[in-house]
C-alpha cells in the first residue's frame, strides 16, 4: 500500500505544481449525496494519455491510475495527451 500512497502523493503534487486542480481521482458520490458530475474523460497517470469514456484502453486502466477529467482542456492543462486510438476532442 506505501507505492500507492506514495503515487497518489505525487500525483497531487503534480497537480498542485501546475496550478491547476484538473486532476481529479475517481471517487464515490459526494458526501452530501448530491449527484457528481459525470467524467467525460478519464485519464492514466501513469501514461498521461487520456481517454474517452468508451474507448476500449479506458478498462484496462488500474483503479489507483485512474483521473477524471470534464473537458479536453482540463486534461492538455494537466500534462496528459489525448489518446490515438480514440481522439478525445477531434469529434
């Protein structure tokens, strides 16, 4: 469990070093059960490729590597790079 924690540790800092706070792990509803925003994308940190929901990469992706992203923006923002396969944003 210390690898984990160390990698959620260091994709925080990431996150927080750039300046922006697009990355967003996966979680479950929010505590004050209201609906969460739904993900348009979903993004690796351990590739830094993101990915359409329903690209066929998206399931092969760890749960601990996992980030949600709401907009392309968001995702060129935090350093990922859209996914060949699936093109993200080239719609």
């Amino acid at each position: 469990m210390r690898v984990t924690n160390t990698l959620l540790l260091l994709l925080l800092l990431t996150c927080l070093l750039l300046g922006s706070f697009a990355c967003r792990t996966v979680a479950p509803d929010s505590e004050n059960g209201e609906p969460r925003q739904q993900a348009k994308y979903i993004g690796c940190s351990s590739t830094m490729v993101f990915h359409r929901t329903d690209c066929r990469y998206c399931d092969t992706i760890k749960p601990e590597n996992r980030v949600e992203f709401f907009s392309v923006e968001e995702a060129l923002n935090a350093g990922y790079r859209p996914c060949k396969a699936c093109k993200p944003g080239g719609d």
